[in-house]
C-alpha cells in the first residue's frame, strides 16, 4: 500500500477572534459541549482546506 503525501497550499489566515465569532454563530449545529470545544472545531476544519490558523 503506497503512502501519498499531500502538498497543500495555504490561501489565508484566520485569527482565534474570527474562529469565535464563527462558533458563536454556528454553535447550535455544532456537536461541542462549550465555545472552546467549538472553536477547536472550527480550527480543525480551516486547517484542513487550507488556513493558518493563528492563536491556538
């Protein structure tokens, strides 16, 4: 089974403020327990199409 690695290029930032503005907002739809668990969430979620993520 071949390992493939994948290279992926960053297309912005997004600061921890904007991932609390965007939880708050969606908290409802998400499955967390608090706004951090949402925000850590979210976080994950930008990281994987791209972002940095800045002040986690």
């Amino acid at each position: 089974m071949a390992v493939v690695t994948q290279i992926q290029k960053k297309i912005g930032t997004v600061t921890r403020q904007q991932l609390e503005d965007i939880a708050k907002v969606k908290m409802e739809d998400l499955n967390a327990a608090d706004l951090e668990g949402a925000v850590k969430t979210i976080a994950g979620s930008a990281k994987s199409m791209g972002l940095i993520v800045e002040g986690l």
